[in-house]
C-alpha cells in the first residue's frame, strides 16, 4: 500500500516537469531499464550515484545494507539504501537536473547517446553530471533542528544515525525534510 502511493505521488511528480523544463526534454513517462529519453537517462544516473553516496554513507555505521523498511530486501541488492536515499531524490537528484537542464548546461544534441530503444548519457555528459552532483552534495543548508549549517552529505550520514537511534534507542525516525519537522 505505501510504495503504491509512492509509486502514486511520483508519478504525479512527473506529471509537472512539462511546467518547468523546456520542451525538449519532456518525458511522457518514467522507464528505468533502459531509460529512453534524456530527463529518464540523467534520473536513473543520478539515482545511481545517491544509491552509491548513501551506501557508503551507511556503510560508516553499523547498520546492514540488506535490511529495509521500505523496500523489499533481496540478494544482492541493498535495500536499506533505497529507502534513505528517497527523501534525498528531490533535493539532490532533480535539483541537479533542472539546474542543468534550465541553464542549459546539458544539450540533448551534445551530452547523450541515443539508440533505437535508449538513450544515455555519454562520457562528457557523465562528467558534467557527476560534477554538478558533487556541488550539489557540498552544497549547505540551514538544518532545522541543528540550527546549523550541514551539507547535504552530511544530511544523508544524519539519517543514518537517527535510524540507529530509532533502532537502539526507541526514538522515532523522523526522515530529512528542508522544513521544521525534521
């Protein structure tokens, strides 16, 4: 029931993208394997790369990668990634995105490959994107609670430790979020 709602809200999500990137680079809707336009390729791009930022996150505390609240566990896979990162996608994912898309930092013409049923983007593209990515994770905000300023890797690594506490502790998990109720 509740990733069917998730699945719900994102799709509503993408729904809006028609209202603030150029029209170039709408999608109709979001295909992970193989991603078949520009937005899905720079998504499941940058997707993987928080995957990855958020494993290592988790992998400097004693949490296990294979145990999920969200997400089905299976072999292989590090569940428990996935849904610390889902909080993160929309601050760091997408925000990269429209800021490369709507400065134009990324062209269609220039930064993908595209083939006959994907489309991807190429090794320039990858190096712009990553770097973006970075700022983007280097980047600060004022944290609600903290009343300090963190980056938002830092974010990912306190999420982290507040699912310990909620484990060892019997405090509630109270997932990022930019306002007070974090």
């Amino acid at each position: 029931m509740l990733l069917s709602a998730e699945g719900e809200l994102w799709s509503k999500f993408y729904s809006c993208f028609e209202y603030f990137l150029p029209e170039d680079f709408m999608m109709n809707k979001r295909v992970k394997r193989p991603p078949d336009n520009p937005i899905n390729a720079m998504i499941s791009f940058g997707n993987t790369l928080l995957y990855t930022k958020t494993i290592s996150a988790i992998f400097r505390t004693h949490l296990d990668q294979r145990i999920s609240f969200l997400h089905e566990p299976s072999e292989g896979r590090f569940s428990l990634s996935l849904d610390i990162s889902e909080v993160f996608k929309p601050v760091i994912v997408y925000r990269t995105i429209f800021d490369l898309v709507n400065n134009r930092k990324i062209q269609i013409g220039k930064h993908f490959e595209k083939k006959v049923n994907y489309c991807l983007l190429n090794e320039e593209g990858r190096k712009i994107f990553i770097e973006a990515f970075e700022g983007r994770l280097e980047s600060v905000f004022q944290h609600p609670v903290l009343k300090r300023k963190v980056t938002y890797r830092t974010a990912i690594k306190l999420d982290c430790y507040k699912l310990i506490k909620e484990i060892m502790e019997d405090k509630d998990f109270v997932p990022f979020s930019l306002k007070g109720g974090y």
